[in-house]
C-alpha cells in the first residue's frame, strides 16, 4: 500500500494527463472542414491570384505540383517558381510546363535571410495579383482548390486564409512518426482558436496559404520575418498582432503531400521546425519533460499497480491504456496513417525525445541549422 499523499499525487497526475491529451481531440472537433465547392464556373468578380512558389532542388515533385495548378478551374492564375539555385533538373521540369509558368532565378542570398523566405519574397514582388498563394513545391492540389479557398476567404472576410492538407506517408517512419508530429502542431498552434476574438493563437501552413496583398505589404511580407525558419508561423503572428483576420481550415481533399522523402530528411525537417533561430534552452528542456510527463510516465501507472498490488491505481493505470493508446490510433486513421501505428506512439515518443535533445545540444554548442544544402548561424 502507497502512502495516500503518493496515491493522491499519481491520481492527480492521472487526470492531468488525460486533460492534457483530451485537448488534441476537442480540437479536432473544432476544426472547420469543407470539400471542393459544387460549382466550376469561375466567378468574375474574383480577382487575380499569383501563386508563388520556392523550389531548391525539387525536381521529384515540382512537376506534378504544377501540373495540377495549370489544371486549376479557376483560371485568373498568375504562376511564379523562384529558383533557388537548384543543380537537380528542377528548372528543366518547369520550363517543359510552357508560357503559363514563369521562372524566376533568386537572386542571391542576403545576409541575415533564410532562403525559402527570399525566394517567397521575391516572388510576390515580381507578381501584380490581389491574392497571394505561397504554396509548397510538393503540394499538389485538387482542381477546385484554389476557387474554393478563395471564396471561402471571401465569405470569412480573412486576410489571411490556411488549410490544411493530406499528408502522405509511406513506410514505416513517416508513419510512425508524422501523426504526433500533427497532432503536436494542432495542439501548440490551436489553429481552431484563430478566429476568436482577443486570440492569441496563430498559424499559417506554409504549404498553402491564401492573402491578401495588402495585408500581406501592411506587415511587412516575409522581410518581416526574414530569419524566421518557421516563417508561416512567424508571419501569422504578424497578422494577429496587427489585428488581421485569419481563418484555418481541414481539407485533405484540396491538396496532398509528401513532406520528407527519407528518415534523415524528416529528422532534419523536424529539426529545423524544432529549433528554429530562437533557440531556448529552458523551451527545449521543458519541451523533453512535457513529452516524459504526459507520454510516457503514465505508462508506469499500471505497472505500478500491480507491483503494489493496489486496485485503485491498477483500474487507473489501465484505464490510462486504453484511453492514451486509443487516442493515438484513432490519431493515425485520422490522418492516414494505419491504425496499427498508433500502438507504437512511445516509439514515436522517444524518437521526438532524440531530436529534442539534439536540438538542445546542438544550440548550446552554437552549432548552425542546416537546411536544403545552406546553413544557418544561430548568431545570424
């Protein structure tokens, strides 16, 4: 038998945890979610949209990506792809796309710029549209996407308009590890919570995302944000800061990617989103504790039980399971992911644990953040 101070503490921490992962579901359930709209005329009150485009040695994707932009039922598309050096055939896969697709070399780099917001900058400043899509290399996008964005940003009056999109996973890392790392992003972001008011919350998917340019030129556009490795949060934080109106969405149907193509891509990738240039030692080791604490230790509860041969913490500790493991698979499914992947989220626990720890490591050390061939000082 515990001392009843232990039982009382492990029965709170117990509901904590369960607190804590109810959140990821309730937002799930807030989030807003359409398909394609019904109609396929475009209308001709809507204005143009210049959709822009950073590709850096993209050649396994930017094709199809832009095949299904020129396939588009909204045709008052204006199409930029900035370059950014690439050495892997990317500028050969867009200029077989025809005259419907400009290329734009990036120029070169400036000091203090990271490169995926050079190029979306350079992009918008040599495009004329009302609207703006920054949209991945690796996106590609239902017919009807960018018109159903569009009038759904019209019909919310947003500046600012995200969705979110399929992500594809093959094998067995992407699927283990990319749902959590969703449902990590969902619960940090809360991107349900953007349209409230006095909001706090704040999140574009770099992906996709729709704005308008003036409100894009009012906070000053990725300059703004100019060394910012998460720059779609960054500059959601500039909207909601100068009191813009931003709407986020759940559409798997609009759009489908593949994010990272192999496990030290997606380590790297997730790396990068974990460290960015504003490195805190304290967030990174509160980061390690929160994934402990809420993932892991309450796995303990029902082994603990047993070895106490207490019945109180033996039904707690299973209950534990059943909800922590329940929730993950249904998770997984709810992304795409095989259900079975679920089961092994402590996996995906300690994997996210490593690459905390590594990011912890690697800025105590003031080692740069490397990114798509270009390295970042964390003294930039």
């Amino acid at each position: 038998m515990l001392p009843l101070w232990i039982t009382i503490l492990l029965v709170l921490g117990a509901v904590v945890v369960l607190l804590y992962q109810g959140v990821a579901i309730v937002l799930v359930y807030q989030l807003t979610r359409f398909g394609p709209a019904a109609t396929a005329t475009s209308d001709p009150g809507l204005e143009r949209v210049s959709v822009v485009i950073a590709a850096r040695n993209e050649v396994d994707d930017i094709g199809a990506t832009l095949d299904t932009l020129l396939a588009q039922d909204y045709t008052d598309l204006e199409i930029v792809v900035v370059d950014g050096g690439s050495t892997d055939g990317t500028r050969a896969a867009v200029a077989a796309r025809g005259p419907r697709v400009r290329l734009i070399d990036e120029p070169p780099l400036p000091a203090g710029w990271v490169g995926k917001s050079w190029a979306c900058w350079t992009g918008a400043h040599a495009t004329d549209g009302p609207w703006l899509l920054f949209l991945d290399a690796d996106v590609r996008t239902h017919p009807a996407a960018i018109r159903t964005v569009l009038h759904w940003a019209r019909a919310e009056q947003a500046d600012l308009a995200t969705i979110g999109i399929r992500v594809e996973m093959v094998g067995f890392w992407e699927r283990l590890i990319l749902p959590l790392f969703i449902q990590r992003v969902l619960m940090y972001y809360r991107p349900p919570h953007m349209d409230r008011p006095g909001r706090r919350a704040a999140m574009a998917n770099g992906q996709f995302w729709l704005t308008r340019r003036a409100a894009y030129d009012a906070v000053g556009g990725h300059a703004a944000v100019r060394s910012h490795l998460v720059e779609d949060v960054a500059i959601a934080c500039r909207y909601r800061d100068a009191g813009f109106r931003m709407r986020f969405a759940w559409t798997p149907v609009l759009g489908r990617t593949r994010m990272y193509r192999d496990r030290h891509e997606m380590f790297e990738g997730l790396l990068k989103n974990a460290h960015g240039l504003e490195f805190s030692a304290a967030r990174q080791a509160a980061t390690v504790a929160l994934l402990v604490g809420m993932f892991l230790l309450p796995l303990g509860l029902l082994p603990l039980g047993l070895a106490v041969g207490y019945g109180l913490l033996i039904g707690l500790g299973a209950f534990l399971y059943i909800a922590l493991f329940g929730k993950h698979i249904a998770f997984s499914r709810a992304v795409d992911a095989p259900a079975a992947y679920g089961l092994l989220y402590p996996i995906a626990v300690g994997w996210y644990i490593v690459l905390t720890a590594t990011s912890l490591v690697r800025g105590l050390r003031h080692r740069p953040i490397t990114w798509k061939g270009r390295a970042y000082s964390l003294d930039s």
